[in-house]
C-alpha cells in the first residue's frame, strides 16, 4: 500500500488549475508534516498556505520550473497550481532545519497523492522576491513551496538506460519520463 503511494507521489508539473483545493485540506497536509519526525523534536518550520487565485499568480511568479526542461517556461495559464504550501523556518527557533523540510514535504506531498492531488516540491524559487512579495518576515528563511493541483499530466518511472541519463523528459504526447537507477546499483553492500 505505502509502496504504491509513493509510486504514485511523483513531481507533477501541469494541473487542473481549475479545479480547487480549499484551505482546509491544505491546513490537513500541513497537519501531516507537524506530525512528522523533527530534529531534537524541535518542530522549527512554519508554512504559508495559498489557495487564492490572487495569491498564486504572487507565488507562481517567483518560482522556476523543471530545469531539465530547457524549452519549457513553465505551466501555462490553465495548468498552474490551484494551491501553494510554502515552507519556512524559523531562526528563532532553530539556526538551521536540517533535513525537516524534506521529511515535511514528503509527508505533505504523499497525503495530497492519497487525496487524488499532485505535487511539486520546488527549492529554485526567487527567495528576496517572494519574501518581499508575500511581507515574510527575515526571521524566517524560505526552504521549499510545495506547488499542488489536480494533475493534468502522465509522469511514468522507468529505468536508466545504458547511457546513464538521469535527466527527465517529456515525449511528443507530453508524458513525462523520470529515469531511476536499478535498485541493485544503488545498494553497495
């Protein structure tokens, strides 16, 4: 079951930006990244939630996305999230988060695909712009935002090839392509 979630929990890039999240189920994602494990249970990390078509348009406009996808600006108008969950850390709390945020976001990420929704997390975001853009006060600094939707595209894993390319890659139908390396490569010993 878990093994079939997390298959499912892939980086979705193009949504049903029609299709909306309400603030509560992103306030039940967020529930599950508070749940989660933290370092010396310290539980530094703070989110900002966003489901207004306003907001999103603020967000949307500091973030870049897929990188290996050098011709691709990013989700047109139609396809982009319904929602953002960015997540913070809190210096006072703590002067670093180690690996918090990605434990949160997979967290938060696997609870939205067992909802039906898709999921990006993203750390290529203009960090100066967005703090400014959303009033984020210094304190705390931005780690990731979670961009979330109703997918709109067919991501399938498939094994590296021979050549060793890890780079993602859409086809002529737009299905997405994510290259893993065999499990067998990766275990050393």
């Amino acid at each position: 079951m878990i093994r079939d979630l997390i298959l499912k929990n892939r980086s979705c890039r193009r949504f049903h930006q029609e299709v909306p999240i309400a603030l509560e189920t992103l306030r039940e994602l967020v529930d599950l990244g508070r749940c989660s494990a933290s370092a010396a249970n310290l539980q530094p990390l703070k989110y900002i939630l966003s489901c207004e078509p306003e907001k999103n348009a603020l967000i949307f406009a500091r973030l870049a996305w897929a990188g290996y996808l050098e011709d691709w600006p990013g989700p047109a108008d139609g396809e982009r999230p319904a929602a953002y969950i960015i997540v913070l850390g809190d210096t006072e709390i703590s002067p670093s988060f180690g690996c918090d945020h990605g434990i949160a976001a997979q967290s938060i990420l696997l609870g939205a695909t067992d909802r039906g929704l898709g999921g990006c997390m993203i750390g290529l975001v203009d960090h100066q712009g967005l703090r400014k853009t959303l009033n984020i006060p210094n304190r705390y600094e931005i780690l990731l935002v979670l961009a979330l939707g109703k997918p709109k595209e067919r991501i399938v894993i498939e094994t590296l090839d021979a050549n060793g390319d890890i780079k993602y890659w859409r086809d002529g139908e737009g299905v997405h392509h994510v290259p893993k390396r065999p499990l067998d490569e990766i275990i050393l010993d």
